[in-house]
C-alpha cells in the first residue's frame, strides 16, 4: 500500500490551522508550491479530492477532507505520543520547548482557500459541515482532564452540573493536563475535554486560551535580594533556583518560560514536586523559587517568604481547553463546556 507520508499529513494540518497554503507554507518553513505538491500527492495516495476547486483559483475544503483532517491529525498527535512514550520509557527528559511567535488557533469556520501557487491570493479555509460522530450513548461518562489547580476554580460548577445532569456522571483524569499527553489522551478517546497548560496555540488539535498565569519569583525574608526596592535578571543570575523535579510534565514548561525571561542558566539548588520543601528551602535561603498561578497565591502567603519585585517579564504559562470532536453535537457536553467559563 502507498501510505501517506507524515509531511502530507502536516501540510493538510497546517493549511486548516493556518488558515490557507500560502500561511501554511510559512509556519512549515516552506514553498506555497512544496505545499501544493504535498496535498496533490496526498489526494493521489487517498483516491480523493481534499479540495473542491472552483474557477478563479479559489476552493472550499472538502467533506472527504474534513474526514481525512481529522484522521490525520489523531496520526500526528499519535506520532508525537509515540515519541513522548519511548522518552518516558528510556527515562530521558525531553528538551525545553522554545519560545515561538504567537500563532493564531485554528479557526472554527473555515472559508475558501487557494491551492494554488505564490501569485494566488491568500484566502482562508472554509470547514464543510461534517462533522465526527457524536458518543453513541448520552449517558456516557463525560471525562475532564484536568491539573487539580485548574480545577479548583471551577470545582463548584461542576458540582452544579452534577445536580443539574445527575444521570451523566463526570470523571477526572489527573494525569492529562499538558498539550502532549492531552493529545494521546484525545486520540485513544479517553477524554471528552480537557483543561490543560500551555505556552501558546497548540499544533496537532485546535484549542481555546482561556487565561494566562503570571510567575512569581519567592525568596526567604532574609535572603539578600529580599532588601531590594527593584531586581533584575542581573541579579538573579547569580543565586540558585528551587524547582519541580526533572520528571515532573510541567518542568519543560517551567524551564521555557524561565529561559524567555533570560533565567535559563541558572543552576539548580533543588529539584522536587514537595512543595513544603521547596518552601521551607525558599525560607532558609537555598535559593529563589518561581510559583505560578494558585501555587503562587497559596504558598506566596504564607510567611517567611518575600515575592521579588522582579522587572523583567516572563513568559506567562496559558490554560487552554479543548473539546473532543466527537462530543460537538453532545448537548450536555456543551452545556458544561458553557457552564465552565
């Protein structure tokens, strides 16, 4: 059999998020001309057309397209699955991820795209109305995955949809709350949503930014940099950083947004997921902590400890959300996304 190739499978991906050939070529890093050979292989390969072409250059992506999208992209954030897995299993930590410019979501109307070549116009993509099957059963669990901080903030409302929709029980997974293992999780249909953390619009599903959350920098009341009226990365640099263990999902995150924020050399005093001890080593002066979202209010106010007034900005951390496709036409589901807000 003559399988597609994952780089036809990304160009498909991209011409959907990006919202035409020409802008997918860009964020691929290659030609508009590269682009369309991919999806003509492509619709070779799958004896179909992706795009219905109309006179003038312009087209509108197929239903047989939206089909294989969705195919694709559960191929890609498999991929990607595969490799975080084999990461895990021989026990190496993945690199931190870089900052990249801000990139727009993949967009839930899709209008007219140009497959065509440079001098077409760059016209957006317009989604037919297929749609992936709804769950089979209404009574089907719903399942959240979710970061228990994320999940504070809304832990009254979901109790309120669970009186309000008592035969449709909601379960929590815990273990799904970064882009990579949300991917996983959407691809073997073990989540209906997820609330997850992020540093920016992710590449294999669409999803919606919901709030970003600021860090905080912590040091012990009498560690030198507590006397300061202002502090700079200067004089950070020098001190150690008390942080999540190596293995912990969100340390890449941690360590991207302190690299943004020009603290990535700096040397770890601590590694630990024991928030008591990276405070109590913060009060003994071990070093400077970064807390982040419900962590930073809760910890940041016990005592003991003093928050920098730290001047140079870091990259905040976003929470995102994500549906499952197969739950857009569950109207329960939607009615707790919509009490979620």
């Amino acid at each position: 059999m003559d399988r597609p190739t994952l780089r036809q499978l990304e160009a498909l991906d991209a011409i959907a998020r990006e919202g035409s050939f020409r802008a997918a070529a860009r964020a691929l890093g290659v030609s508009q001309v590269a682009i369309s050979d991919h999806i003509k292989q492509l619709e070779t390969r799958l004896g179909v057309s992706l795009f219905a072409r109309a006179r003038g250059g312009k087209a509108a992506m197929s239903a047989a397209g939206a089909a294989a999208l969705s195919r694709a992209r559960i191929i890609l954030a498999d991929c990607d699955a595969l490799v975080q897995a084999m990461r895990d299993h021989a026990g190496v930590v993945p690199p931190a991820p870089q900052a990249a410019p801000a990139r727009r979501a993949a967009p839930t109307s899709m209008k007219p795209v140009s497959p065509e070549v440079e001098e077409q116009p760059d016209l957006p993509v317009e989604a037919p109305d297929a749609h992936w099957a709804p769950h089979a059963h209404s009574d089907r669990p719903i399942t959240i995955g979710i970061h228990p901080s994320i999940l504070a903030r809304f832990q009254a409302k979901v109790a309120a949809f669970e009186d309000a929709f008592p035969h449709r029980p909601v379960t929590i997974d815990y273990n799904c709350f970064v882009a990579d293992r949300v991917a996983l999780a959407l691809s073997e249909d073990r989540v209906t949503m997820a609330y997850f953390y992020a540093l920016g619009a992710t590449r294999i599903f669409p999803s919606d930014y919901l709030w970003s959350e600021r860090w905080s920098l912590y040091v012990g009341c009498d560690h030198p940099l507590a006397a300061l009226e202002f502090v700079s990365r200067d004089d950070i640099a020098e001190y150690a950083l008390l942080t999540f263990a190596a293995a912990n999902r969100l340390r890449p995150l941690v360590d991207a947004c302190l690299s943004g924020g020009g603290l990535g050399a700096m040397p770890v005093a601590l590694e630990s997921d024991d928030y008591g001890r990276l405070t109590e080593n913060a009060r003994e002066g071990a070093g400077i902590l970064p807390l982040f979202g419900a962590a930073a209010a809760r910890i940041g106010a016990s005592s003991g400890l003093r928050r920098l007034p730290f001047v140079d900005p870091i990259p905040a951390i976003e929470v995102r959300r994500v549906v499952h496709p197969a739950a857009a036409d569950d109207d329960e589901v939607q009615a707790l996304v919509a009490t979620l807000q």
